[in-house]
C-alpha cells in the first residue's frame, strides 16, 4: 500500500475501483494537455454518483484536502490542473456521462457533467434539435467544463455563451450538500438565480453534477460568403447591414487580416485565396436557417449586393455548393494551425466592445510596436461577438525563444489597452491560473471584495480549486 | 419643519427638491398600485445622479434606515411598497431616466433605471432596432423594476427574460460604494457573474442605476394564426412541430380554454368567436421575421397544413390582414378584462415544464375541485415558455367575496401541484409580500441559506428592503 491515511478513507467512502493512488495511476492527471502546467496529488477519484462526490467533498472539507475538479482537460488556463500540493486530491467526473433525459416538446437536455460535448451534440442532433454549443475542443471537453468555464466557441453571435444554454444545475457544495437545481423552467422568479454563481466558477465554489440545457430548432439549411473588406470598419459597418437585415439568421461573423490569409496559404497545402486580389481584411459570414434554401441564398444574394452599392465591402464570393462552403471555413479555421507552424507565438483572447474594435487594433498595434517594432500581428476572431485572438510572431528572423523573452512585456500592453477601451482580458478561456494576475489587476476592489466573500459563502473552508481564479 | 432629524439629513446631502416629507407629499409613495399593501415612511428621495444615490445609501446604512427602492410601482407582489416602520425611506428613480447611449454597430442601449420601457422601445425602434422586452405596463413600469424583478412578457418564448437582454449593470451597494459593471460585452468570463445576482433580487442586494441592454434585429413581417386544439396535449404536439419547423420565427405561442373564449365573448363588446365551432381549447402562434412576407405566409400555411394532416389541430385560421392580426390577439388580451368584468377571482402566475402541463391541468384541477366543486376555472398563458395564467373564479351564484374566504385553501392546492411536477411558483412576477410564505416552504432548506448569507454579502446591515423576498 502506497497510498494515505486519507485515500484509505476515500476508497472507504467511494469503493476502491474508484479511487487511483499509485504514482503511475495518478500521473496522467496532473498536467494541462498543453504541458504548461503541472502539479501533485495524493489521489485521483473517479465517482459514478452525485451521491458519490458529495461523499467526497464532505470528507475532503472535514479534512482540509484541496479538490482539483477535472473535466475533459481542454483548458487553455491551467485550471483543472492540481497545484504543487501533495495533498490534493483530483475529482475527475468522466465517469458520470449519462443523459438523464432529452424532451423534444419542452426542448431540453438532462445530461451528467462527465459527457463529452460532441455526444450531446449527436443525442440532440439524433433527436431533430440543435445543441448549438460548438468548440475546437468538442471531441474531448465535457460538460461540466464548458459550464465551470462558461465556453463560448463558434456559435455566440446567434445562441450566446454556454450560460445561456443552461436552465438548472445540479451542484455538490464543500460540505456535501446536493444542490438539486435541474430545473427545466424559462420562467422561474423565485430569489437569487444560484446556478448564475456556479457558472463560470471555475470550479472555485463546488462540483456541478449534471445540468438541464437548452434545446434549439435544427438549422440544416446554410449559406456562407466571404467579403474582402478594406479595414476593420468597413467590416463593421458590414456587420451592422447584416444583423439589421438577417437578424437571428447569422450564425456566424468572423474577421481575419490580409496576413492570416498570407500565412495559410504559405503553410497549409491546398488552400487557396479567395480572391485574385489581395485585400487588407476578410469577413466570413454564415448564415443559417431551418428551412428554404432558395430564400436564403435570395437573402444573401440581395444584401450582399447592397454591400457593394454601399461601398461596405470590394468584392464577395458566395458558396454555392457543400464544398465551396467547407473551403471557405477551412481558410478561416487553418490560421491557428498556420500560425503553429511558422514557430512559437503569443496568443491572446480578449473581447472589446464590437464597436471599438478598430479604434482598439490602432491603438494596441502602436503600443506593441513600440515594445518590439518588428513584430507580425496575425488578428482573427469572432467579429460578431465582439471576440479578438489578438496572436503576435515573432520578427522575421528572431530566434523560436523570442515570445519567452518578450511576451510579458507585450502582453501588458495588449491588456491593458482592452481594459481602456473596456473590453475583457479573457472572453472565453477564463482565468485559471494563467491569467491570475492579470485579473487581479484589472477587475475592481470592490468586484474582488465581492467575489472573496461569495467564495466564503459556499467555500468556507477555501478546498475548492486552491490556487485559481481568485 | 415637520420632518425628521434623519430627513434633515438626506436634505443637507442631496439637496432639498430631492427629499419630500411631508405627509400629503409622500402618500401616494405609500401603497401598491392595486391598493393591497400601504406602509410608511418618514421620507422619499427623488436621486438625480448615481453619486446621490450612493450617499443615501450610505447614509442609510450607517444608521441603520431601512430603504426600499421604487420604480413604476407596477408589481403584483408588493415588493416596492414599505412596511409599517415610520423609518423607511422610500428611493424612488423616476428621476434618473436616460438614454446614456445607443449603438447600432453593438447593439446595444445604455440607460438609467428610471427610463420608462416604452420610451426606452421606442429609442430602439427609432435607431431600427428592436428592445424585446414587452409586457402590458410598459407604459409606466420602469427599467430598475424590470431588472430588479427579472421581468418576463409575451415574447419569452423567442427573446427569454429580463436577464437574457442585460450585457451589464451599474448598482449601488447599501455602503454607498459603486459597482461600475455597464459592459458591453457578449463575451467576458472574468470571475463570477455579480450583475446576475443583482437581476431579480428584488431590491433586497442594492439599487440598479443603469443598465446595458442587448438589441435585437427589427421584426416588421409578422402572421398570426388561431389554431383549434382538443386538449392542451393537442396543444403541446402542435408546439412541438412549430418548434421545430419555424424555429427563431416563433413569437409566441399562447394556449387558452374555450371556458376563457366564453367569457369573453360575454363580457367585451366586439369579440367574435373565432370558429364557427366552440372548441376545448384555442392556440394563438404568431411568426415574426425581419423580411420577405410571402416566405413566411408561405412557411405558416405550410406548417398549418401539416398540422391538421398530423390532426395537432381541429382547424386555423390565418391572419391575412393587420385588423384580422389585431382581433385576434384582442381575444387573448381582453381575457384578464373578461374575468375582471365576471367579478373578484383568484390569480396564480405559474411555470411548468412544458411537457407537465396536461397533467399539471388534469391533477390541479381535481384537487381544486375537492376544496370547492363548483369552481370555475380560466386557465391561460404563454405555453411555449410553461407559464400559466391559472385563474378561479367563484361558483356561479356565490357572492363576490367567496375567494376572500376560500382563496388561502384553493392556492394551497394549486401551488403544491406546481411543485409537485417541479413547477415554479412564481414564473415572471417575483415574491415581494405576496408569496413570502409559499417562498420559505417550496425553496430548499440549502437554497434558502445560501441565498441569506449573499444577502448579508450585500447588505450586512439588512437595510435593503426588508419584509420582500427573503
């Protein structure tokens, strides 16, 4: 026996095919998937019952024992990754992934916090309604991730963040105490919406267990353009027609600059331009519906032609096949793999006010520039959410190591001109333990005062997720 | 002088056209608009600015003067009526009631908590831009309520809640100190969501100054059909084909008895029946979209066809003109005048799972009628989002006080059957005075605790609204 007096106790509580302690055993646990981060624990749990976590937590907040919740290990913040802290203990909910229900009348889902998105996608998908929770990681991440993070993706612009997809949780507090909130109601104005805390939490409150979602009406019918625009405002102005006149049909509004295009098509076979000319900006839009392809594409047809009277975008190509519309994406959704490839970069996911974006792209690239003036800004995003992946390479000719020495300095600056022109400095990603500081810095006293003293509310004993968010 | 040291006070503060206190002046700030509940008060403050607000509540607090926010005074519930205690202080908005801002590229509307709703949708429809928060006292209900209440409406179904339209708030906290939260952002996962404990906590956490609204794409093109159902199960299945064929169209989707379609008929001049029939039940679907009128009569007439070859429906009727549109939701709306006219009745504002509602109707109304046979009931609402207007009027030759005697036993009945199917108790008008009791019986011990320990997060001197909520 190699494990603690407290893992005995743990297989006690939960059954030994539950509990791992062997070094081994415990050793895929303890590192994000990117390898930013490692830490330690004495135990890893895998329970197969709410009643099993709350077992768990009890015993863990009678003991002091620090808890890691874990999901699908996607995170890009470290925060389902356990501290230095030999005592941890990891709570994986992998093994909860059944869908309790799925109610085609009422439209919702009833799903455990261990399902992965992508079957849940396919359960709703399966069952003629859209689950339009849709990310890079959906093959892997699990539900109770997407909630402790509130996980954007594709899809915001039309159906929000993961939070507006969710009526009821249920939850597991510190003490083992079952919040039962799966409620599947629209309406429900009775007292202070709990489930709004856990959402997002990070883990840092309690262990959501399972959640009731949001079912919306297939959408199988699709239209997707690119427009090549002359600036950052043009393509707003482009946006503002585009809502105005399709209204919920835009699923999606993404931009990319002149040079993420460049570096596809320098690093990524087959892809090609999707002009003759160059142009200093993209937008891909997709549009989507649940039915009459001929009057979406006459939609699209129609704006798009008002567009160019206006002079609100130079020139536009519009799928008209299956294959045509996977290109157009494959462009857009190639540039992170681009960008990979041609060496080591910094990456930064913020979020402005839509309105200020190109005010903000001026003004965050001359205070970069005069930290590093060679440096290649490769700026792409979720336009219609407001949502930048502001990425920085290296100069051309600088050594793989240049963002190990540098990023910090830039990165300071990057924020801090989000936080002028009030937007966020995590949109989606969240915090962790990658963007603690920056958090600290940013949110007011008053907002962290706050936000301690809810912790202390559910959290007394402070063993949930030491050493993230807050 | 007739006022008190203390209102002496708020005067040396913010300036005496801001305080009233004498007895005539402050009356009409003393009761409920439907004169259920009257308290008292030693003065009302009229703020011009968010900084006076803040040194009122500082003021407050540091003397333990308990203060109770007031908007339009339009609840149902009693919540923005003071208590007997001659300390209150009433804090009325009516004074702050800008537009601070309204942007077409973001969509977004920054305003004051005294703006009144309709003004604030006519600013949107000015700019081409639709605010779809729309409820019968949008011509005097004011936007602080309507976030302090979390506020519903009729177009739930498409749009959600209060809740799913705020980007941001500003609020004061009882310390005086200011919560600076008027983001415009879609995406920003920093930490825990504080604004949503604000929305809907009834006035008891702080005082909303100002809010960021999301707009919505304009919606000119509307159909409306009458569908005759046999049942509300009918009713349900027909939902379900809507639900799925015309997706973000649908607008509402309303359900009413035949008993309610009788009584109009009887009390409103100028109603006719819709069908030459009388049927058990009544359906009124209303398909909303932001162009091209042909496709969506195209898409209604298409689906309608379905519906009756499925047999989800006895028969339609289609709107072909504004005046056919607007008799048909005249039929609707002039159900609440109808009971009016019929005499005192008893109210129930309800949320089901959807799919419960048939059996919610069919075990209700049984355990209703062990209380009192001959009841008679008028069962309404906004079915696409579970919530039921489930109204009783009294048997047919009783005299008009019998649901003052027999209301307590009957609404015993009806909300224990809500909770049984895991109904809410209060779907869109909150808990104020009125359903205090009903509040601490159905809301888990766990729930309850939590949510006074972040009251006293808040509010640790307990000033905020006291005897509302919780």
């Amino acid at each position: 026996m190699t494990h603690t007096a407290f893992a005995q106790r743990l297989i006690d509580a939960v059954g030994v095919d539950s509990v791992l302690t062997a070094t081994d055993d415990i050793a895929p646990w303890l590192a994000d998937w990117r390898g930013m981060y490692r830490g330690n624990a004495q135990a890893v749990v895998r329970p197969r019952t709410t009643e099993d976590v709350a077992k768990i937590l009890a015993l863990c907040q009678s003991t002091g024992t620090p808890v890691v919740p874990r999901g699908g290990n996607t995170g890009l913040c470290g925060g389902a990754t356990p501290d230095a802290s030999a005592q941890n203990v990891v709570l994986s909910l992998d093994r909860m992934n059944a869908v309790r229900s799925l109610d085609t009348i009422a439209n919702t889902m009833v799903a455990e916090a261990g399902c992965i998105l992508e079957d849940l996608q396919r359960a709703a998908r399966d069952a003629n309604r859209l689950l339009p929770l849709s990310l890079a990681a959906e093959g892997s991440c699990q539900l109770g991730g997407n909630l402790a993070t509130n996980a954007g993706g594709v899809n915001v612009v039309r159906y929000g963040m993961t939070r507006e997809l969710v009526l009821g949780v249920e939850a597991v507090l510190p003490n083992g105490e079952i919040l039962h909130g799966l409620r599947t109601l629209r309406k429900d104005n009775t007292g202070y919406d709990l489930k709004q805390l856990l959402i997002g939490s990070e883990g840092t409150l309690g262990v959501i267990t399972a959640a009731a979602l949001r079912l919306h009406a297939p959408t199988p019918v699709r239209q997707v353009v690119i427009a090549a625009v002359g600036s950052p405002r043009q393509a707003l102005a482009l946006y503002e027609l585009l809502f105005a006149e399709c209204g919920p049909r835009m699923q999606a509004f993404e931009f990319f600059t002149g040079e993420c295009v460049d570096l596809v098509i320098a690093n990524v076979p087959g892809v090609r331009a999707p002009f003759a000319d160059r142009h200093p900006g993209y937008v891909l839009i997709e549009l989507a519906d649940t039915a009459n392809e001929a009057a979406l594409a006459a939609l699209l047809e129609r704006v798009i032609e008002t567009a160019i009277e206006r002079d609100l975008c130079a020139d536009a190509v519009v799928s008209s096949t299956l294959g045509q519309l996977e290109a157009m994406w494959k462009l857009r959704e190639e540039i992170s793999e681009a960008q990979r490839a041609d060496g080591p970069h910094l990456k930064h996911d913020v979020s402005l006010p839509i309105e200020a974006i190109p005010d903000f792209m001026a003004s965050a690239e001359a205070r970069v520039r005069r930290v590093c003036p060679q440096v290649r800004p490769f700026i792409f995003g979720h336009f219609g959410d407001g949502n930048l992946h502001y990425n920085l390479s290296r100069p051309a000719g600088e050594a793989p190591d240049f963002m190990t020495k540098h990023g910090e300095a830039i990165t300071a600056e990057v924020l801090d001109e989000v936080a002028r022109h009030g937007g966020s400095i995590s949109a989606e990603h969240g915090i962790g333990q990658l963007k603690r500081s920056y958090f600290a810095k940013y949110k007011s006293p008053l907002e962290l005062r706050l936000m301690r003293e809810i912790k202390a509310v559910f959290d007394p004993a402070g063993i949930m997720n030491p050493g993230k968010l807050l």
